[in-house]
C-alpha cells in the first residue's frame, strides 16, 4: 500500500491541475502514479492503511573480483585477456588426472591487502574446501573455494554518492563485508545456436577470483553503484584487480528482495549477467519495482535467479539454474590449510620467512586509499568534497590538478574550474584519458598565468584553451599572438571605447539613468563583442558606470 | 614395481605374490602424476623382491616436490640400512583386535611363528590394543565413497577419454559418458559418495566417518608413545582365493575382507610393509604385515630386513650375472601360476600387477650382488614344517 487516503486525494488535485495544462502530460502522470502505487484496488484507499509503512528494497551484492596476477590460482598457467582459446591451459586446468592444485601466493597477498584496506579481520589459518556441480566449462566438476573458513571476514566499505537537485550534496553510507574468500575462475563456454553446440575456451579456468560477499544493506541501485564505483577505485589503487566490469574483471550479482521495514526480509532473487555500474543500477531498481507489483497484486515472489536485459531494461527469469543446488561441500585434501602470520616475529622457526605470507609486510605496501586522497585534496587545496570526487574517479586526474596547483600562484578551487570542466569536458566529448590529453599540466598552468596576470582575460583564454586543444604543438604565448587576443588594459583604449559604445546607444543610456540597472549588461557585451572578449569585465563596468551616471 | 596403496592395494598383492610391497608414510612420496583415488590416503607403493631394495627406491623418491603440496620433508636417511642391528632393542606390538574372522589357519600361524622368532631372538613382544579397530573398514568405505565420487567427477568425456555419441544435450552427454565408461563398482562408490555428501547427511556420514579417523589415529599414537617400535600383523586374511570361490561375494564384501588389516594404516597415514614370510598349504605365498611410526620409515625397513633374513623366504633369482639374462621357463611355472590366480582377483583400482612388470622391474633391480643363480624352486624354507601336500592345485579353468 504505497500511499495513504490523503495522498492519494493530493494526488488527484495535482492531476485536475495538469489536465489544463497539457493533455499528454495528464496521461503520462496518470500512469506513472498508477504504475508506482500498484493496483487498481488502490482506488478505495481503506483508512487503517495509513500505519503500514513502504515497501522498502533490500540490496546485498556479490562482487567475483579477478586478482591481477601474472598466474592462475591453482597452476602456473599465465593470466591474460583476449589470447588465443585454449592457448593458456595447463594439465592442471584441464583437469587431468595425477596433477594437484600449487597455491599462488601473490594471489593470497592479494586477497590480503583487500581485506586490510576493507578493514576486515584476517584469518590466520584459512581453508580450502570443493563446490561440486558439473558444468563445461568446469572441467573438475568441482570448484576449489573457501566455504567453511574463508580469508577475511568482517570488513567495512564506507561509500559516497550525490544527493540533492544539484547532485552537490554528499551522503556517506557503509556497508558490512561479510567476508572475502579466494576461489578458480571458470572457464568460458560460447553457445552456438546455430551449429547446436557449445565451444568451451578454458583460458580463464582456474584464474583467481576474490569473492566479496556484502550484507544486504543497501536500498536501491543509486547505493549499490556507489558502493561498487568506490570498490572499483579501492581495487584499481591496490593494484590487485583492475575492475573493468565490461572485460569481466569484476562481475557483480546483487540479491534483491523487497520487504516493509521492521518485518522479516522477503524472498530474494538474484540478478546477473550486468556489464556495468549504470546496469546494475537500472537492474535492481527494475527488480525492486517488479517485486513489489508482484506482491501488491498479491502474488508471491520465486527465489530465482533473473538474467538482465541491457536492451529492455528488464530482468528475466534465467533457465539454466532448476531448483535449489546441493553442492556436496568437501573439503579439499591436497591442500593444507592456509596459514597467514603476523609478523616476521610469530613466523615459525624453521620456515623461511620470505616463502610465507606477512601480515605486517603487505600493511607497509598499502597504498593512499581513495577516501583518504580525497580528505587530503579537501584539507590541502580546500576544494570542495564533490570535486575531490570528481579528482579521484578519474585516473590521473588528481596527478594532472596538482601539477597544475604546483605550478600557477592562483587558488586551487579556481584550477578546479579548468580541470573539471574545460579539461574533462573536451576528453569526455572524444573519450579520451587524462593521459592521452593534448594538453600538458605545463601548459594549462601557462594559459591559466596569463590570466592572472591580465594578459588575457579569462573568456578569450577558454578560446585559447581549445585553440591548444587542436594544436597541441603551439605553445600558449604563440596562439595567443597570432590570434591578437592581449587583453586590453590601456586605460585610455578601454575609455575609447567605452564612449563609443555609449554614445552609439543612447536609448539604452537613458534607460539606465532612469534606474534600470540591468541595462548596463547590455552595454558591457557591446564592448565585449567589439573588442573580441579582450577586456575584463570588471574594469569595463566601472568604466561604464561612470560614464553613465 | 610402482602401485598405488590406497587402502593396501600395493601390500595385498605383494603379500599374495610373496613379494616385499612397501607403503611409505603418507607425504613423503609425491603424488604428481599419480591418478587420484582418495587423495588423502593415496600413497605410492613400492613394490621388489627384497627389502634392500624396497629401501634404496624409497630413499631416491621420497622428500618434498613442490607440485605436490601435501608432501613433506624428508627425514635425514643413511645411504643403506644398517649392517649392524640389535633386535633385542625392539620392542613389537600384536595388536589383538587384527585376530579376526576369517584369518586361515596358515596365516594365524605364521603370525604366531614369527611373533616366536623375534621373541626368541631377544626383542620384546606383547600384546597391545587397538580398540576402534571394529570402525575402522566402515569409516574408510565412507571416506572412499566420498572422494571417490569427487575425483570421479572429472571425467566427463569433454577433455579426453571416452565420450558416448548421445549429444541432445551436455547433460545427457555426460549422463550416457559416465554410465558407460565406469564400472558398476565404481558407479556404485560415485553414489554412495554423492549421497554422504549432500548437506543433510554432511555431519552424519562424513564428519563422524573424520572423527572416528581421528580416533583409529589416536589408537596407533597410544600405542608407538607406549613405547611399542613396530606392530606385527597379518597382511592378507589368506593365501590367494581361487577366482570361482572369489566371485561368490560381490565387490563390496570382498573389498571390506581384503583391506581390513591395510586399511586402516592408510587412515593413519602411518608406513608399513608385508614381508613374505612362508608358503601356505596349497605352496602359495603368505605374508606379514610391520607398521610403523609416522615418518619412520627407515626404522621399519630395518626391522623388516632383519625379519626377512631370518625368514629366508625364497627369493627370485636369474641365471648368470650380466649377458645372459635368460630366464630358465620350466622353472618359473610355479612363479607364473601364483602370480596368474592374482590378476584375476585383483580390486579395480589397483594399477595391475603385470607379471611382466614385475620382472622387468626386477630386472632393474638386480644390483643386488648375491648369487644371480638359476631360478630355485622354494623348497628349501627351514623352518617351513607344514606336513600337507604343496603342489600346486589344477585349476579346472578360471
């Protein structure tokens, strides 16, 4: 029962409202209210409804990480994207039998440097255990994965996303790390409908994964893409994945179920098949709202797993997966339990300390975290907190503004304006990096003196800006010359024309002088537009006010 | 020769073969390369005609191979077994509950035979107990059931091996593949295994089946901290069974008869190793089992050679000493018979005991320095006193 009795008869004003206003607008707002408040029993809104509270959503994610290795999990096979199918299998990965899984231990550091920069508890003695189910592109017919004990447990991962109509105002949340646990990758198998068969390509089987499993305590999409964004930039920092949802790098499947708060959890499904934030996003407000028509209109909610659908939007039912699996946990025998130590202290004698697995080592390697760049930026240039995001998301950025601040004397919040939007928006309309900018942090900071300095005012220098853009090799002071767009700042000249300006509008001076003081803009973008942008708007106001008055 | 014991698969046919088969401590020999069965007990078996040798392979194999991460360090090993040895020094355990149903006449006696000889020789001889001995066989068929079914799951026909012609789809594919390339005794492990695995039965089957592992462990650690250097056992309940008489009871039966005093060294993980000790009424080999201490292994085989120079079981030997390597055939037919009734009893899993194997790895071996005479027919045992008659039995067919 989304809306209450009063609500509702709000609603109904709102809409006599909008008739008179547009006939279109009428039939799309009485859809969307119907779509939102369920079905047409809403129509007798009874008066107890008022108590109930909304159905809320429930969102738990759970991120497969592929850990940036030179090799697999398991055997000594290298890790790469895109070779050849089947190029990069050992005898191990093809399952053959006689050979035995050999722990990576950069993989185990790995795992470990994530869960320190989640906060989690590392386990000092973790195990390995066997999921079986057949399937092609597994060719064990088990995977090897941490089920009973994993490596981390009870982590954290605080989040930001942008509230408010001008998507300024900054929200923290958190959400639990139930825990991390390493596992193989499985292969990859290519139906071909046509031919009526399956190729499998085992170049990923046996690659590690970080499974991270997150309480479900997020909301909504919005929530889950900033935990996932922030998770991708936590990742890509430690360089132990590089995140890249489309190539598969992180794959996410979120856990869906709809409840009214204060009552027990409903029916989950799970989501997957989602290629990037802004999908997972779309996805699960798609499946919240499909949950709660469904339960609205009185039927129940399966506990299935749903495919999306980038084109539709939508998420549909996926058939491969029939009723509840039972996978026969086992644990795995060839391999020993995982011990992590502390410190070089607690490492037993008679091990050599270089061949295991230091706790204390792998903190000293932890890198700045994006939360703590984007404190420091704050507290340093006093930018604002949006704009330490804006910094941080993009690779490189941060380098390029402050190499920029290093260089100019100006404040740093007025280099934000030319990294954020005249940089970034120029590399976005040609979906270029940071790196691949034709415009060096040199020569931004040169450009951006100029207008300090008054040599140019700082309209012609956005000119100038995508003059260098597209000719990356002039230097600043050349473009500048040849186009002939010095500032004026000869008083005299700026007198001149002034009173030319004036006296060719003689109206508008008498508008003025009868109190109309907007008129003066009008004025101010005559000089502008006979000196080409070439004067500082400040001087010329005054200069006209004078005259005017 | 190389087999795998698993639950006395290399010590039941040396046994029945009147060869020395060793299982050395689970970890020191690698497992790379070895087709898993049950992957924590499976070890390498070693299998030649005297202990010297069985020692000399051990000591060339065993130590750490890092594509097998449950192997473990090698302890240090002298480069032979000792010439000297005092027995009075050791102290070996009977265990009393290995006095079992079934055990034949033949075997019983030669367990008490030599249990007399190291007591006459000095060493110290007592009884001693292990009391979840009667768990062990069912607690080791679960365990085996459960691995089996997940080292089984590999084979599906999609990378190698057979693959059925059925392709409506890759579950039916698979279905039709694993239905005709296994066999009705493993089919029937794979299961068994699947059903103590599922989540409902996880605690029941498996766990327990652990716990009592745990327990059949502790039993031989209370005994050795006793102070008890090696356990002396039969190996096999009997001589070898005729095929006809062995086909009465199906695999199952037979497998728990079998295995029931190797087995439960493999859930211990512990070494041990059957010396052949005497001929059986019907002139087929009958041998001893010694198990020792986790990790030592070449205290074991010490004392297993001294037994077996006591024993003077026969040995196979070959005519000449180097060119010619002619093996005399009409006096190898007692040999060939004995070795042929084994193939035809041999359990499933056991990687075959080829009787042609066997001699050419006991060719290999031969750099034993003792007379390399003609084949001798085993006649000669001193203190082999049975009265009854030792031709070998004609089979009417197999």
């Amino acid at each position: 029962m989304a809306a209450s009795s009063s609500g509702y008869s709000r609603m109904f004003c709102k809409l006599r409202k909008y008739v008179n206003k547009s006939q279109s607008l009428y039939h799309t707002f009485v859809i969307r209210t119907i779509w939102t408040s369920g079905s047409k029993t809403q129509l007798q809104p009874k008066a107890h409804t008022k108590s109930l509270p909304r159905m809320v959503g429930v969102v738990g994610l759970e991120i497969h990480a592929q850990i940036q290795s030179t090799s697999k999990l398991f055997s000594g096979s290298h890790v790469r994207f895109l070779a050849p199918p089947n190029s990069l299998v050992s005898h191990f990965d093809a399952s053959l039998p006689g050979t035995l899984p050999v722990l990576n231990r950069r993989c185990v550091e790995a795992a470990v440097l994530t869960g320190l920069a989640l906060s989690c508890t590392i386990n000092r003695k973790s195990l390995f255990d066997r999921k079986h189910y057949f399937y092609a592109d597994m060719p064990a017919g088990y995977q090897i994965t941490q089920q009973r004990v994993p490596i981390a447990v009870d982590g954290i991962l605080v989040y930001s996303h942008f509230e408010g109509r001008r998507r300024n105002q900054v929200i923290t949340r958190s959400v639990r790390i139930k825990q991390i646990q390493l596992e193989q990758d499985s292969g990859k198998s290519l139906h071909d409908d046509e031919r009526s068969q399956t190729l499998i390509d085992l170049n990923r089987a046996g690659v590690g994964l970080m499974e991270l499993v997150m309480e479900p305590e997020m909301c909504c999409g919005e929530e889950a893409a900033a935990a996932v964004r922030e998770l991708q930039l936590i990742l890509q920092a430690l360089g132990t994945c590089q995140a890249n949802m489309a190539e598969g790098q992180l794959r996410v499947d979120a856990n869906v179920s709809v409840h009214r708060p204060g009552e027990p959890l409903g029916v989950r499904t799970e989501v997957k098949n989602i290629n990037s934030v802004r999908h997972l996003a779309k996805a699960i407000d798609y499946e919240i709202q499909r949950q709660m028509e469904v339960l609205q209109s009185g039927g129940t909610v399966l506990n299935e797993t749903r495919a999306f659908d980038s084109k539709s939007g939508n998420t549909i039912p996926m058939r491969d997966k029939e009723g509840l699996q039972d996978y026969r946990f086992m644990p795995e025998p060839n391999l020993p339990p995982l011990f992590v130590y502390e410190s070089e202290a607690s490492v037993p004698a008679g091990v050599d300390p270089a061949q295991v697995v230091v706790i204390d080592r792998l903190s000293a390697q932890l890198p700045e975290l994006p939360s703590v760049k984007r404190t420091r930026l704050v507290e340093t240039h006093g930018i604002l907190q949006e704009h330490s995001f804006t910094l941080v998301n993009e690779d490189g950025l941060m380098d390029y503004f402050e190499s920029v601040v290093q260089m100019t004397k100006i404040e740093p919040r007025k280099v934000i304006g030319w990294v954020i939007k005249e940089l970034m928006g120029n590399l976005n309309s040609q979906s270029l990096k940071v790196s691949q900018s034709p415009i060096s942090p040199c020569a931004l900071a040169e450009l951006i003196n100029l207008v300090e300095s008054n040599h140019i005012s700082s309209s012609t220098a956005k000119q100038v800006f995508q003059e260098m853009w597209k000719a990356p090799e002039k230097k600043v002071g050349q473009i500048v010359k040849e186009q002939d767009l010095w500032m004026i700042n000869d008083k005299d000249e700026l007198q001149k024309i002034c009173q030319r300006v004036v006296d060719s509008h003689p109206e508008e001076v008498q508008i003025i002088r009868r109190g109309n003081k907007k008129v003066l803009n009008k004025l101010m973008g005559e000089v502008q537009r006979e000196t080409k942008g070439r004067t500082d708007p400040v001087q010329v106001r005054a200069i006209l006010e004078k005259m005017v008055s | 020769a190389l087999g795998s014991d698993t639950g006395g698969s290399t010590r039941n046919p040396g046994s029945l073969c009147g060869v020395v088969a060793l299982k050395p401590t689970y970890g020191l020999l690698s497992r790379h390369g070895l087709i898993p069965l049950v992957n924590s007990m499976d070890v390498p078996g070693i299998m030649t005609r005297s202990v010297h040798d069985a020692a000399t392979v051990l000591r060339i194999m065993q130590g750490r191979d890092e594509r097998d991460s449950t192997t473990i360090q090698a302890p240090s090993t002298p480069p032979s077994l000792p010439e000297h040895f005092d027995i009075r020094d050791i102290r070996v355990g009977i265990p009393k509950e290995y006095h079992a149903l079934g055990l034949s006449q033949d075997t019983l006696d030669q367990w008490s035979r030599v249990a007399t000889m190291f007591e006459q020789a000095g060493a110290q001889v007592q009884e001693v107990s292990l009391p979840h001995t009667q768990h062990s066989i069912v607690c080791y068929h679960v365990l085996c059931c459960c691995e089996v079914a997940s080292n089984m799951a590999r084979f599906d026909g999609l990378e190698y091996g057979h693959r059925s012609t059925v392709d409506s789809s890759t579950d039916a594919m698979y279905a039709t593949t694993r239905h005709e390339g296994f066999n009705n005794v493993v089919r029937r492990r794979i299961l068994s295994g699947n059903y103590f695995l599922l989540k409902s039965n996880y605690d029941r089957y498996f766990v327990k089946a652990q716990q009592m592992r745990r327990l059949i462990t502790e039993d031989f650690t209370n005994v050795f901290r006793s102070g008890i250097d090696v356990l002396l056992t039969p190996t096999t309940l009997s001589d070898a069974v005729r095929y006809s008489d062995f086909i009465q009871e199906d695999n199952r039966t037979r497998s728990a008869q079998e295995d029931i005093f190797t087995q439960p060294v493999n859930m211990a993980g512990l070494p041990a190793v059957t010396i052949p000790t005497a001929l059986s009424c019907r002139g087929l080999p009958i041998g001893l089992q010694l198990i020792g201490q986790t990790l030592q292994d070449w205290k074991l085989l010490t004392v297993a050679h001294w037994m077996e120079q006591q024993l003077s079981f026969p040995v196979i030997h070959f005519h000449g000493d180097s060119d010619e390597r002619e093996l005399d055939r009409s006096k190898v037919t007692f040999a060939f018979t004995a070795m042929t009734r084994l193939q035809t009893i041999a359990a499933p899993e056991v990687i075959l005991l080829h009787r042609r194997m066997l001699f050419n790895t006991a060719l290999a071996l031969s750099a034993r320095s003792t007379a390399m005479g003609p084949i001798t027919h085993h006649s000669s045992a001193p203190d082999h006193s049975e009265p009854c008659n030792r031709t070998p039995e004609r089979t009417k067919g197999k």
